[in-house]
C-alpha cells in the first residue's frame, strides 16, 4: 500500500493503528530527530525527545481536528517536546537557552556531528546563540523548507512574526558569521 499524503496516513492510522504507525514513524523519524537536535543538541537528548514525540503523537492521534497540517501539527508536538527537556535541564541547572553556546562548544565529538566543517559548526553556534523563537523559525524555514503560515503555527505567533523572526534571526547570522572570520 502507498500512501500518497498526510490524510491517508492519518486515516490508515485510524484504522490500523500499528500499519500506519510504523508509516508515520518511516516518513517523520528523521526529520523530527533533526529539528530536535538542532534544538537539544546532545545525540541522545534529541533521541529520547524523539520517542516521547511520537509517543505523544500516538496517544493524541485521536485529537488531531486537520485544523492545521498534520506535518505542523507533529513538528508542534516535536517543538514542544524539545522546549519541555530543555526547560527541565534549565530547572536543574544543567543548561540553559543562554548556555546553550557553550554546550555546544564542550560537546565531545561524536558520530553524529562533522566538527571539521567549520563553518557548519560556526553556523550552529550562530544558531544556538539566538532567541528560542528566532532558532524555532530559522531551523524550521532554513532546514525544514517550512512555510511561514506552518512555522506561525508551531511556534504559536502570527504570520507576521513568524517572518520577522525569521528575517531578524538570518541577520543576526549573518552578522555573526561575518564577526567572526
């Protein structure tokens, strides 16, 4: 069986429920895993936020209403999960969003990151060093290809300030990768 969009993979989902999980799980794995990486940093956060990201889905299946795209509504799940461990580790003083360029400076190199592309790594430092909103829309238009009207909707603002958050986060990049040659 193929499926062709997002509805059938819901609607396969409804009615076979372990079918269509393992199709939501081989179209979304990967990409939900980057967009929580680029967020978490640490391999092994964004794998266990992944998990609970499509636990998550699974056991809210039910609640999605097709109010929004369902990539959205998962990439919302995915965010959320994300800002959740996040702010957990800001809790019990482990890291914080303002921390989080220094995390990824003492991060030990693993399989997972390619520390001899400089400016791959200056870029993520770049990244790291913006506002939660500002990464959100960055990561989501820049990685993910994402619209602003599906962006505006995972991060909860307007279109408008979806774009500006955009717009704003890509000159602050800039300017960082410019200062620091």
């Amino acid at each position: 069986m193929s499926i062709k969009d997002d509805k059938e993979l819901v609607e396969l989902t409804t009615k076979d429920l372990e079918k269509g999980f393992r199709y939501l799980m081989t179209k979304y794995k990967e990409v939900v895993y980057w967009h929580i990486r680029r967020l978490v940093v640490a391999h092994e956060d964004a794998q266990d936020a992944t998990q609970e990201t499509f636990v998550r889905v699974f056991r809210s299946l039910s609640d999605f209403k097709g109010e929004c795209t369902f990539r959205s509504w998962v990439y919302r799940i995915a965010t959320n999960e994300a800002l959740r461990l996040l702010g957990k580790y800001k809790k019990e003083e482990l890291v914080s969003l303002d921390d989080s360029y220094s995390e990824l400076s003492n991060l030990m190199a693993d399989e997972y990151v390619d520390y001899s592309d400089l400016e791959a790594v200056k870029l993520q430092r770049a990244i790291l060093s913006l506002p939660t909103k500002q990464q959100l829309a960055f990561n989501l238009r820049y990685y993910n290809e994402l619209g602003y009207d599906e962006i505006a909707g995972i991060i909860g603002s307007t279109v408008d300030g979806a774009k500006s958050n955009y717009h704003i986060a890509k000159d602050k990049i800039v300017k960082y990768m410019n200062a620091n040659n």
